[in-house]
C-alpha cells in the first residue's frame, strides 16, 4: 500500500524551476510522478494514505554533507557559549556553572569565538583560574581546533613549558609562559584525564541531535565520530541503538577517521540503509580562526606563523596510501592552500581505485594553479557556506585582501565544474541548512550584520544552493541515483517547508520554517 502526495509546491530538483503536481510513493520509493488526477487514477487500489501538502513546498530532503552528530547534541545539552558576544560574557556564565557545579567535576563549554567579542581577542587560562581552582575548566573554541583550559587542567595532564607537541602547539604570552590554549594535536595531551562519557550520555546525545537535525529539515547526514568517545566499537554501538534499535530513521553515512580504520574491517559487513560507512577521514590542519589553517604564506596578521601541518607532506600520503591498500576512498579535512596542496598531492600520487573518488572538505582558501590541478582529479569538494557568515570580516584581517581572490570561492568551483556537497561542521555552526544557504546566495556576515556582500562575484544561485544540499550531498557518497531528487526509483526522502524558497528574499531564508520531514515515506518531524 502507498501514499499520494499532493496540494503544494513539488520541486523535483532535477532542472532550475521543475516542478510536479503529485507523488505517489510505495515502502519509502517514490513510484512515479504525474497529476494528481493520473496518478489517483492509476493508483487508486493501492493508496492507503493521501498527504495534503497544504500549501507547502516540498523538496528532496536536505542532507548535511559534513557536521559531527554526537557534538552537535553535545553542544545543545553543555554550556553553550556561542552566543557570548564579549570575553565577560563568557566569563560570567562560566562562573555560574561553577556555582552550581560540585567541586572537582568538570565544566566543558562549547562554542567561544573570539571574533565576535567586542571587549577584547585574548583569552588565558588566568581569569579562569579566577574563577576556580578547585573544578578543571575545559572551554571548546567554537572550531574545535582549540581549547582553552585553566591551571588545574594543565596540572593534571602535566602540561608544562617545555613540551613542543607534533601536530599541535602550545599557546604562550609574550613572555613565553603557558596561556591555557592548546592547538591542533595538543588537545590529545588531555586524552588520559577528559573522563569517559557515558554510554547513556552518548544516546542521549545523538538523540538530541538527531532530533533537531529533523526539525531543520535534516533527513541525514555525513558524519565523523568514531574516534571520540571511547573507540570505535562504543561510538558505532551508539548509532546502532539510536538509530536502529530505538527506530529512529536517520540516514548517518559514517566517515572513519585514520586512528581507528583497522577497526572498520570488523563491521564494514553491518551497514544499513540508515548507518553506513564511508571513506577513511584526514585532518591535513587547523582552522583559520586559530591561525592553524596551513598557508603557503604567512598570516597577514600574524606574520610569525603560517598555520600547522597536522601531517607532513610525506606523513599524509601516506596515510592517502594506506586508504587504497585497505580498498577506500579518503575525506581530508584542508582549509588552507598549503594543506589542499598536501592532498592533491597526495591523490595524484596515491589515486583511487576506478569509480571511487575522494573528498576534501571545506576548501576555503586556494590558489588558480590548485584549482586547475584538482580539476584533474576524482575529487568531490565538500565545502561549508555557512562560513561566509561567521568568518567574514575577520577573515579578510587574516589572510589579506590579495589572498581573498579565491577563498570561499564556490561559485569559481563550480564553473570550473566541480561537484561540490554543502555541510555545516556542526557543532562548529549552525545545523540550520537554510543559514548555509543564505551564506551561500547573500555572503553576509551574521555576526556584524550590514548589507555588506562579500565577494559578489562568488554568490550561488538559490537552485544551486539547495543542490549542494541534495543532489551534492548524494552524489558526494555515489548516491545520486537513488537520492538528492524526486524522480521515479529515488528514495521517498522530503522536506517540506511553510513558504517557497525559491520565490523568497534571500534574507527570509533565515525565518524559514520547516513543516514536515519525510525519510523514506514516514513523517519523523511535524511543526505543531
């Protein structure tokens, strides 16, 4: 027995402005597509359910192409500092954590960006200490490529001035004394003393975020947790109970990150529709927002460095080599050009087998002469426009004007024709898909709103957009026959919305409001 869909806006995604009257779907396939009156006609002894649109505008349902699922529920059940706009602000609501919190717990906030405070860009581990020095403070700068911890915490782990980490480093003051912030690789120094969580912690949390995920109109994701909380087999055990277990259809296409890559062998066997496992993931740096990017030269603002390679050259095609003896495709993690230049590289020396292709994430700063090499690779660009909103101005402080020509530059890459993929780091952002979007047609900064556009030349279309949500995000995992489109055949994926979006302005797309998400024909979010 199936469904017939019908009485709004139907967008196939296939070409700009496509539309459908009616959709008739059977166990989680869209059937065909037609007239309402057709397909009534055609169907009418098998349709068990007629689902009114009721003036909605129903797309493929959105997939995020890149966040990270269990810190994304992590983030709204911690203590949450993204919205602290001033180093006060955060301060203050630390201390009110630590009133409430019995002496020796940890306190872990997520979320600080020192790009928004308007008081001042340094922050130490003194004011913290301040605070307390009887609780080990843990604050989650809002890239996850930094952390900031107080006395205690630098104690415990016996972190000291003399150690210089690989693939990290150390913050100091001018005078060479620790300052509490620990870059890159040196957040592994507190592996040994972060206490476990528990399992029902980790269900709660991916609860939670699969959830919100839903209310976003998510109806799955591409995802990198299996190195973080406990191992591989913990982590994997928790999507299993949460998603297959306790029946929540969510489809979470599961990257493997190179520490714990032995261990997929064991379970490559066990995927489903909903949890399934994809390319072997790499971190070639940092972020820009730490200054750990890796730029082939210095920060413009800081001359003193050009960011940090996670690996050397050597050490990460390597890595690439050890994915293709294992058979996979890798998904490397490079912000900076100097570390896309590592990965290309690394491709061409170790390519993919034949009808693999790679994928390198996020993309933000390039060059001409990268871009053209790439093009000659099997490579998918999984980039986050969601960026443009929280990086911008401050970016430009850093890297310089002249570097600007092709950073953030999706409109170039797609002319150049790269099949590009839309996430949104989360918990690094907003999980919202329609916040990337508007990133990606307005390029505004949402943390100085002005009707400043930045880079004008690179803004996307608004179906351009959304495909970087369907059609890329499928085609990104070798999807996009099946998913990403509303076509007899593909998979009854929808997500339905209160208004238009392509007859919206593109400053709307901030309020838009999802009213149903669909996986595979069965409703798991309504709006009340």
């Amino acid at each position: 027995m199936g469904e017939l869909w019908y009485g709004g806006k139907i967008y196939t995604m296939k070409e700009e402005g496509e539309q459908v009257e009616s959709i008739y779907t059977e166990d989680g396939i869209i059937v065909a597509v037609g007239t309402k009156e057709a397909l009534y006609k055609k169907y009418k002894q098998s349709i068990e359910k007629e689902l009114d649109l009721q003036g909605g505008t129903m797309l493929p349902g959105l997939v995020d192409s890149h966040m990270h699922v269990i810190g994304h529920g992590e983030r709204l059940m911690r203590l949450d500092l993204s919205a602290c706009t001033s180093y006060k602000d955060m301060l203050e609501a630390v201390k009110k954590r630590v009133e409430i919190t019995p002496v020796g717990e940890w306190i872990i906030g997520e979320g600080w960006n020192e790009n928004q405070f308007t008081d001042t860009k340094e922050v130490q581990r003194f004011e913290l200490d301040i605070l307390s020095q009887e609780h080990p403070i843990l604050l989650k700068r809002v890239c996850r490529h930094a952390m900031l911890v107080n006395s205690y915490v630098l104690e415990m782990a016996k972190v000291h001035e003399g150690l210089s980490p690989k693939g990290g480093k150390l913050g100091r003051t001018p005078d060479g004394v620790l300052n509490g912030l620990l870059y890159e690789r040196a957040q592994d120094l507190l592996h040994d003393i972060i206490p476990e969580n528990t399992e029902e912690y980790l269900e709660q949390a991916l609860s939670v975020s699969i959830e919100d995920c839903w209310r976003h109109g998510l109806v799955g994701c591409h995802t990198e947790d299996l190195n973080y909380y406990g191992g591989f087999n913990r982590t994997y055990k928790t999507f299993e109970k949460v998603i297959k277990q306790q029946q929540r259809p969510f489809k979470a296409h599961l990257l493997v990150h190179h520490g714990v890559i032995e261990e997929l062998q064991e379970y490559k066997e066990t995927g489903t529709k909903y949890i399934e496992f994809g390319a072997m993931k790499i971190f070639a740096d940092g972020s820009l927002g730490g200054r750990t990017a890796l730029l082939s030269e210095p920060y413009t603002d800081m001359p003193s460095t050009n960011g940090v390679a996670v690996f050397e050259r050597e050490e990460l095609a390597a890595l690439v080599k050890k994915a293709r003896d294992l058979g996979l495709a890798v998904a490397v993690h490079a912000i900076g050009d100097l570390a896309f230049e590592y990965v290309v590289e690394a491709i061409e020396t170790y390519p993919p087998k034949v009808g693999l292709h790679d994928r390198i994430i996020h993309c933000q700063v390039l060059r001409e002469d990268l871009i053209q090499r790439a093009k000659e690779l099997p490579v998918i660009l999984d980039i986050q426009p969601v960026f443009v909103t929280a990086d911008y101005p401050s970016v430009i402080e850093k890297l310089g004007e002249e570097r600007m020509k092709f950073s953030y530059a999706w409109k170039t890459l797609m002319k150049e024709g790269f099949i590009c993929a839309g996430g949104s780091d989360a918990p690094i952002e907003s999980v919202n898909p329609f916040v990337g979007i508007y990133g990606a047609v307005a390029r505004k900064s949402l943390l100085q709103p002005s009707d400043k556009v930045y880079g004008p030349h690179e803004r996307l279309t608004m179906f351009e957009a959304v495909g970087l949500y369907t059609k890329g995000s499928a085609s990104a995992i070798h999807r996009q026959n099946s998913r990403g489109m509303i076509a007899p055949g593909y998979e009854a994926d929808f997500t339905i919305l209160e208004r238009d979006i392509f007859d919206i302005g593109e400053e709307e797309l901030l309020a838009l409001q999802v009213m149903k998400t669909v996986v595979d024909g069965i409703v798991v979010y309504e709006k009340n």
